[in-house]
C-alpha cells in the first residue's frame, strides 16, 4: 500500500463516516418493526484500556481486539500460545533454546535465538510489563479480559515495544461470596486439569479471590529411539528414549491470590501475587525434525543414517538421552535425561488515590523466574550434541501515573517508570563429546556464563483537547534512558577444536541509549457510539547486548551490543456500532517504517548464532472486525486483515545452510531487500458465531463455532526454503449443557479441529545436511470433555 493509497483510504472512510454509517442506521430504525425489534440484541459496551484508564473501545484511538472471558474459555487459552489465537495477526509460540519464545504482531518480532533480547511485544499482566520471553512458561488462569493492543505502544506501558502489547487482566474480588469449580480431560494428548476459584468479602472494605489451577499432559509427539551404539564412539551405547515415550509430557501448577481494598471512597488497593511452576521432559518437546525438498532419509553429517528416525513432520521424533558415560557429574544435567523446569512468581500492587478532579496511580511490580532444562540439541537417536542451560531473572519496576478529569476541554495523563532487572545465564553444551573437561570433571565441551542488569528510566505525559464535544485531539510522548551491562566468560573450556575465549577471560559490555518517542491522535465521534480517528505513532526498543550460546576468541564487548530498533508511522480507524446497536464494526488501515529490527539466525553447520540490526521494514495494511447480533440469541463474528510486511533494505542477510550463490548466497550473505518478514502472513481472516438455546424444561445449550484462516508464510529468518509454512485453516467448536439448575455446566469443547500442524518456526538441523530441518509446531487438535460447579 503506497502512501497515496493509504491516504485515499482515509479519505473513503472519512466520506462513509460522515453519510453512509449514519444513514444506514436511520434506515435500519425506520425499516424495523416492532416484532423484529423484540428479538434484536444490543452490544454490550466493551471498556479497554488501553490509555490506561477506562475506555469505551468504540472512542478509544488506537487499534486493540478484545477477547472476553467466555471467548478465553472457548479458546481453551490457559497459555500465551492460545491467547495469541483470539486476536488477527498474532503469532505466539514455544522455543527451544535462546529467548523460549516467538512472539510477533503484523510480522513484527525479535529473534527468539539470543537470550540477551528483549522481545518487540510486551506482554503486560495485571498492569505489570514484561519483556522477557520466558514468561510463556507460565499458564494462564482466571483470566477476565485480554486486550492485544497492534502497533507501535509509545505511551501507557511502561518500556516501548514497537509491535504491539498483549496485556492480561485477571479476575478482580467480589463484594458478594462466589467461586466455580472445573475439571477437564483432553483425549488427543491425554491431559487433565482442574482448576477453581472462590471470592468474597473479608470485610467491609477488603475483598479477596484465589484461584488455582492444575494439569497434567502425555503430549502428542511420540519419542521412538531405541538403544543404539555411538556412531563416533564404538562401545558406546545411546539409552534411547527414557522420559515418557511422548512429549511434551508436562506437569503444570498455578495459583494466583488478589486482594482488593477500599478503606474511603478515594482510595482503593489492588493486589495481587500469582505463583507458577512447569516441567516438561525437554527444552526442545515442542520441536521436531523434518526434511524437504526430496529428502528422505535423515542423517548425520549427511552419510550416517538415523535410526528409527523419518523426514515427515508427523508428531513423530527419535531422540536420544545422554549416554551415562557422558552424565556423571554434567552441570545442571539431570543424569542425562532431558527435562525443563520453570519456576515463576509475578507480583503487582496499584494504588489509586483521587484528589477531586485528579488520580494519582502508583503501580509496583516483581517478577522472578528461574529455569534449568536439557535437550538433545542435534535432535538424533545419537545424542552427539546435547545441551544444558539455567538461567535466574528477577525483576522490580514501579510506575507512578497522574490522570485528570476535569470539566474543561483539557484534560492530561503523565506519569514516570521505572525498571531495574538482573539476569544470570549459563550455557553448558557437550558436543560430539571430544573428551573430559579436566577442569569442570564432566563432559561439556565449555561453560559459559553470563551476568547482565538493565536499568530503565522513562518520563511521559499525553494532553487530550476537546476541541468540541465530539472531536479530541490528543498529543504525547515518552522519553527513555536505558542503561545495560553484562560480563560473560567461559567458566571452563574442554577438549575441541572450536576457537573459543581463553577460560576466564571477561568481555565486559555495556550499552546506553535514550530515546523520545511522540505520537498524536486526532478522533472524531461523529455520532453516538461510532467515531473516526487518525494517528501519528512511534515506537522504540532499547538496544541489547548477545548472550550467544558459543563466546569465540574472536569476540570484543563492543561485538555483542546491537542497536535500538525504532517505528515510525500511521493509522486511521473507522468504529461504528450500526442497526440500532447490533452491528459493531471496526476497520483500521496502517502504515509503519521499522529501522534496526533486531534479528538473529542460526548456523547449523557451525552451530553457531548470528544476531544483527536487519535494515530496515515495512508494514501496511487492512485489518476490519464485526460482531453481529442477529438475534437474541445468535451472535455472528469475524474479521479479515491484509498485511504486506516486507524487508525494505536487508542486503547483507546470513545465507542459509547449503544456499548456492545461485540463489542468492554471495561472501556469506544475501540480499532479502523485498522479502516478507519471518511469521507475516499476508492474509488472515476469522469468521464464527454463537447461539444460545432453551429447551426442555429450563434446559440450555450454548453452541461456538470458530473458523481462522492463513495464508502461507516464512517462518525461517534466513528465509531458506524449507522454512515455508503453506496456507491452513483452523476450526475450534465449543458446546455448554446447562441445566435448569444454571449452577452446572457440562461441555464439550474442540481446538484447531481441522487437525492443522503448522510451523511456529524453523532453523537448519545441527550435524544436518541441507533441506534438514528443525520446526517448532503448534499444538495439534484437542478435544476436551469438561465439566463446571459455579457457587
């Protein structure tokens, strides 16, 4: 979409705002009659806020998708990866190693490769923002609203992210005694649950709610290898598989404890403190290997073929644990049998105080969350890489927010954040196991550890001018200063030929950068309940400093510190509830420049990582959302979004494993200037509907059904081949018996019925030939038989 376009597009629908909306909903009035008007529903008013104050999201200038708590429950979405599902143009996945996770909004993301970056997406959890990839490991529960809020967030949370923010709100306490309970059993991975809450007052002015949850999962990736003898190593022989047979075999606990309390009419305090363990029998259980473009045997420095291992991408993997000669005494190692576990405490506390006209909000936040894991890193029966890592995060921030709401035109919001962070990682891999690391008395091949702190500091402040009733105009921006420092090391260095950092020599780097940020919004409602807006937005992320997996000897303090990555650009947003309020539709077009996208791809063939500042990019399209009701008791919903997300300037891209200078690879690089983004699908589109229905004698049957759709896409960010995700759809279902009673429910309950296995994300295989692949999945079909108590 040219800028010329993008313009005219605006100017349609500034023309549609102001004749045909409103005259559409006239004639609707006027062709109704009485009878058709009783069986009408009226859209409820959905409250955001993405201001950071309540909002009607038909007023609010910014681009955002809903998903309330009956559509989280109907989604199953008890982790990032499922809440990601609800809204268009968003991509959440596992990883195996580096960040632990994908996280992408209209294409726009970081490499999930290097630990030491922060993701471009902020995920924001009771007003808490976080940044690091791992939180993904927590589940969800108890969720009321989650609001994923497309494009560059300068203002309203905490750091930049110039992506977009998905931002998570839990169930609040109650003044009046409730609760529900609710087990579960999904067949397809043979996982149970349970979980619950209750909620009530403590007194007059304290209310307080616990939840909790608790499952338990086989998983839906069979691990077939079988003892077999060390290809490099005669006499050796390779356990095979010996952690479940299937994976990601998972135990997940969660519990979350909110108190709110409101001594005076102008003081309220919300608390709350959510404790969240996970194990699952291997970093890497979400992964599995595959083969493209005619390859049908896997192998091993491509001569050595795979036992009992195939080319399909069909829930099927040959793995190995660690043979026992290489476990004894292996940091972190489990006695060679892959697991992961994570263990994470997130807590919030907001305070608001009014002062006639103004609000005072501070809000202090604590996150900390440490997990230790192993993995056959070269995904074979042979076990000839393996890999351990642990890493300790903490976090604290606090943010202190002033908002007015006075009876002038002017009103402001200003506030300041700030955030201080120290992470502790370490990296001990044994490769092709070359011999004792004298030192450390085991196997790996080196340990490397690294010891990093951030410190963040931001000011903003948005004035909003009514310049009539109905027309707002808002300016703002947010200033930043970002300071980040970490020493790596190589602990120990055992017996390889690779060129590392002598052992115990420090590369000590630092990076500071500041930043402002401005955006403006001008709105205009132009008749009750529907509005036009345009707006200038801008985003910033600050720049990181790599925590590779390998320090060479070749590396300097200045080599592992990257630049800051900036936005720059447009949006303009029709909102209209229509027909007498039952029609709700949202249409919104963008344009946005990306500078210094911070990538990272990996080298199979070194086993090494390469992190960079890609050029530059581009994002523009459609997205346009409706929600219909009918009738009482038919809702119908959708939505339909283009989005051209290409690289404007990448000349010196890493090539890809076995890329010819044919195509494209020359000096080691290539020119992927006009290519799409990695996980940018060009087309996404939504359609669904719910009805409700009584029978019987008071009984009540809630039917969803869910349809997505998308276009093919590159999940591979050196852009190889085999990385192309072909087009797929995705069906979900959901249907609640109720009887007359209305305290039990019994459902049942399909996630992604069209059984569609889709790539999250792909890099070469380590020890692989070329078209040998590792791909990152989704989770497959589900089906679920639940029942619920509500008290």
């Amino acid at each position: 979409m040219t800028c010329k376009s993008f313009l005219l597009l605006g100017s349609s629908l500034m023309a549609m705002c102001a004749t045909g909306g409103g005259a559409q909903a006239m004639m609707l009035q006027a062709d109704t009659g009485p009878a058709e008007a009783e069986e009408s529903q009226t859209i409820d008013r959905i409250v955001v806020t993405a201001r950071r104050r309540d909002e009607s999201i038909q007023d609010v200038p910014v681009a955002v998708s809903v998903a309330d708590r009956e559509r989280l429950e109907n989604n199953l979405a008890t982790d990032l990866t499922k809440v990601a599902e609800v809204a268009p143009q968003v991509i959440i996945g596992n990883q195996t190693t580096g960040t632990g996770a994908i996280m992408g909004i209209r294409g726009i993301s970081s490499t999930s490769a290097d630990p030491g970056l922060d993701q471009s997406v902020a995920i924001a959890i009771d007003g808490v923002i976080l940044s690091r990839g791992r939180v993904i490991s927590m589940a969800m529960l108890d969720l009321q609203q989650v609001e994923v809020l497309q494009g560059p967030q300068a203002l309203f949370f905490g750091k930049n992210s110039p992506a977009g923010v998905v931002s998570l709100r839990s169930a609040a306490p109650t003044s009046t005694f409730e609760g529900y309970v609710r087990g579960g059993h999904e067949f397809e991975a043979n996982e149970t649950y349970f979980e619950g809450a209750v909620s009530g007052p403590l007194t007059d002015t304290l209310d307080a709610r616990f939840s909790f949850r608790s499952s338990r999962m086989d998983g839906w990736i069979e691990n077939v290898a079988e003892p077999v003898e060390d290809p490099l190593h005669p006499g050796v022989i390779l356990p095979g598989e010996v952690s479940g047979g299937t994976q990601p075999d998972s135990e997940d606990n969660v519990a979350r404890l909110s108190l709110s309390w409101e001594p005076t009419a102008d003081f309220s305090l919300d608390f709350r403190l959510l404790g969240a363990e996970t194990d699952r029998n291997a970093m890497n259980a979400y992964a599995e290997p595959f083969c493209t473009n005619g390859v049908t045997t896997p192998t091993v420095f491509g001569t050595i073929p795979l036992p009992y291992a195939d080319c399909e991408a069909n829930q099927r993997k040959a793995e190995s644990a660690l043979a026992p000669e290489y476990s004894a005494n292996y940091t972190y190692g489990n006695n060679g049998v892959p697991y992961y576990t994570s263990d994470a405490i997130l807590g919030s506390l907001t305070m608001n105080r009014e002062f006639g006209n103004i609000t005072l909000t501070s809000t202090t936040g604590y996150f900390n969350q440490e997990f230790s894991g192993t993995n056959n890193a070269d995904y074979t029966p042979f076990a000839l890489i393996w890999s351990a890592q642990h890493e300790e995060y903490e976090l604290w921030s606090q943010e202190f927010r002033v908002n007015s709401n006075f009876d002038s035109p002017l009103n402001f919001s200003a506030g300041v954040y700030y955030e201080t962070s120290e992470r502790h990682f370490g990296n001990f891999p044994d490769i092709l196991h070359a011999g004792l690391n004298v030192e450390a008395n085991n196997y790996t091949t080196f340990e490397t550890l690294a010891d990093a702190e951030t410190e963040t500091l931001s000011a903003f402040g948005q004035l909003r001018w009514d310049i009539s009733p109905d027309l707002e105009l808002a300016v703002g921006a947010r200033y930043s200063e970002d300071t980040k420092s970490q020493d790596a090391y190589n602990r120990t260095v055992g017996v390889t030929g690779m060129n590392l950092l002598p052992a115990g020599e420090v590369l000590s780097s630092r990076f500071e950068g500041d930043n402002l940020s401005p955006e403006a919004s001008l709105r205009w409602r132009f008749t009750p309940g529907s509005s036009v807006y345009f707006a200038y937005k801008t985003g910033y992320k600050a720049g990181a400093i790599s925590n590779g997996a390998i320090l060479y000897a070749t590396s300097t303090p200045d080599s592992l510190v990257i630049d800051e990555e900036v936005a720059e650009g447009f949006e303009v947003g029709y909102r209209a509830d229509l027909f007498d309020s039952s029609l709700r539709l949202s249409v919104t077009a963008y344009t946005y420049d990306f500078d210094d996208l911070q990538l990272g791809t990996f080298d199979a063939t070194t086993t090494s990582f390469t992190i960079q500042n890609a050029a530059a990019a581009r994002t523009e399209g459609v997205q346009a959302s409706f929600d219909w009701y009918a009738t009482r008791d038919l809702t119908i919903m959708g939505s339909l979004g283009y989005n051209e997300a290409r690289y404007t300037s990448f000349a010196d891209a890493p090539c890809y494993t076995g890329q010819t200078e044919a195509q494209g690879c020359v000096g080691g690089v290539q020119d992927l200037t006009g290519d799409p983004l990695t996980r940018a699908p060009d087309l996404t589109a939504n359609i669904g509907a719910n009805y409700n229905v009584v029978f019987g004698e008071g009984w009540g049957l809630d039917t969803t059904v869910d349809a997505s759709y998308s276009s093919e896409y590159q999940s591979a960010p050196d852009g190889d081949p085999g990385g192309m995700q072909e087009e797929f759809w995705r069906l979900n279902a959901a249907f609640h018996l109720t009887p007359p009673s209305d305290a039990f429910r019994l459902s049942l309950i399909g996630r992604n019925l069209t059984d569609s296995y889709y790539i999250i994300s792909t890099s070469g295989r380590p020890l692989g030939g070329p078209n040998e692949y590792i791909g990152v999945f989704n989770r497959p079909r589900e089906v679920v038989l639940q029942a619920e108590y509500r008290f």
